[in-house]
C-alpha cells in the first residue's frame, strides 16, 4: 500500500473515531454545572475542549474533500484553524485560571453578540463605556512544550496560505508560466501535516485517563490509532527531514528540514495518557 493511501485510511479513522467521540463523549459540562450551581468553574475546560475537538471533526470533513479535489492551499486555510484550536486547548487545560474562561468563552461570546465592543485592544461595555479586562490571546502566546520549538515555522508556513501572500504565486502557475486553477502539488505533505495536527488533538482532548469512551472498544481503537499514526507519521517526518526539493533554495530547503525534524521530535512528547516508549 502506497503512503498516499495509508494517509487516507488514517484521515478515514480519524473521523470515524472522532465523530463518534463527538456524540457520545462531547457534552456541555460547563454549561450544565453553571445551570445547577450557579457558579463557574473548571467543567468549562472540558467543554471549551470539546467545542474545538468537535469544530476540528467537522473541518476533517472538509479536509478531506478537498484533498480529494486536489486543493491542498485550502486544506492549509482550514488546517491553521484545526492548529490553533489545538494550540488553545492544550493551553487552557495546562494553563487553567478562572480568569482565562472569560478570555476565551464568556467575553467572546459577549463581543460577537455586540453586547461589549473590541476596538484597538480594548474591551467596552456597550452603553456604560466600562472598560472590561479582556486578554486576546495570540496563538504564539500560547505554545507549550515541545511545540514551541517548530511552532513559528509551521504556523508561518500555513499562515501563507490562509493570507493573500504572494510568496504562494507558484500554487497557481503552470509549466508555461501561466495562472491556473487545476495545480495540484505536495498532496501527500499535506496528508502528513493533516495527521500531524489531528494525533496532536486526539492526544490531548481524546486519549485521556478518565475520559469517558462508549465502552472499552471504542477506547482501545481511539488510543491504538494515535499510536499507529504517530508511528507512521513520525517516520514519514524523518524523511521529510533529510529531503531536499530541486526546485527550492538552499535556505528553504534547510528551513524546511528543520521543521519537520522539530515537528518529528515533538510526537515523543506526552501530552495525554500514552507513553511515548514506542518511538
């Protein structure tokens, strides 16, 4: 089997255990505990996490179909999305302070229903003028761990994609030098950036102890498909590491080792409940 086609099989896994994920362990605990109680509290951690495991789920479907029609750039668009989620949901959880659940839940919530105003890095009360403390997180901001060490050059290298930059003009010139719609290369990179981002969020929202799984089966298939695709992918990034593109400059090709290998080195990292002895 070629690793075109592992690739799919693997994005085929990750929805299927993901959408099931989705309706029977994503619940509004937050929301539910705040209702009885009357008080907020850390269940809103849990229910932030499942809003972006579950926003994620639902842009692997459109990951996928996009692979299929051979618009890798805008799988990149969606997948910074997915990358980010992931960055804040690892943060909140490992980070935890009350007063980060009005950063990201309550106070976002308060300005798209314009009830409060964001201007200039200001939170106004609508009608009062009072100035509320509010903290818009950049994703930067918010890296932990070994993600730190490729962050900045994955995230620029998806950041190109999802920006009107010109440095991506080559996605759009055919072999006569004329614009185009139907290009279509690095398919096969972006499938092992999808796994990459995706075995990042199942292992830190998904494969947990404690979490509640459906029945011992449904969570044997969860923690053995991270396990599986962090194998696969981890040497596939190993080769990514030692390859150099023909048409690419030195200093690209060098940029570009680098961050695979650092993206590679970060998978050893335990960030659920699955050791890492298997790399």
């Amino acid at each position: 089997m070629d690793n075109n086609t592992i690739c799919d099989k693997y994005i085929n896994r990750f929805l299927l255990r993901g959408k099931k994920f989705v309706e029977y362990a994503c619940y509004r605990y937050g929301s539910v505990s705040a209702q009885i109680s009357g008080e907020i509290g850390i269940e809103f951690v849990d229910e932030f996490q499942y809003f972006v495991f579950t926003k994620s789920i639902k842009s692997l479907v459109s990951i996928r179909e996009l692979l299929k029609l051979g618009n890798v750039e805008d799988v990149y668009i969606i997948l910074r999305t997915s990358f980010e989620g992931y960055i804040a949901s690892r943060y909140i959880d490992q980070e935890y302070d009350k007063n980060k659940l009005n950063d990201f839940i309550f106070i976002p919530q308060l300005i798209a229903s314009r009830k409060i105003i964001y201007q200039d890095g200001k939170a106004i009360k609508r009608g009062t003028k009072e100035l509320i403390e509010y903290i818009q997180r950049d994703p930067s901001e918010m890296k932990l761990g070994k993600d730190k060490r490729y962050f900045y050059d994955f995230y620029s290298f998806l950041c190109n994609y999802a920006h009107c930059n010109f440095s991506i003009i080559d996605e759009y010139i055919d072999e006569y030098g004329r614009f185009t719609c139907d290009k279509s290369d690095n398919k096969y990179m972006a499938k092992i950036m999808v796994l990459f981002v995706y075995i990042k969020l199942f292992e830190s929202i998904v494969t947990i102890d404690g979490e509640d799984f459906l029945d011992s089966r449904e969570e044997e298939e969860c923690y053995k498909l991270v396990k599986e695709a962090t194998i696969f992918t981890y040497d596939k990034l190993e080769e990514f590491s030692k390859c150099k593109c023909k048409v690419a400059s030195d200093e690209l090709n060098k940029h570009m080792r680098e961050m695979f290998k650092n993206m590679k080195n970060s998978l050893k990292e335990k960030i659920g409940s699955i050791e890492k002895d298997f790399l």
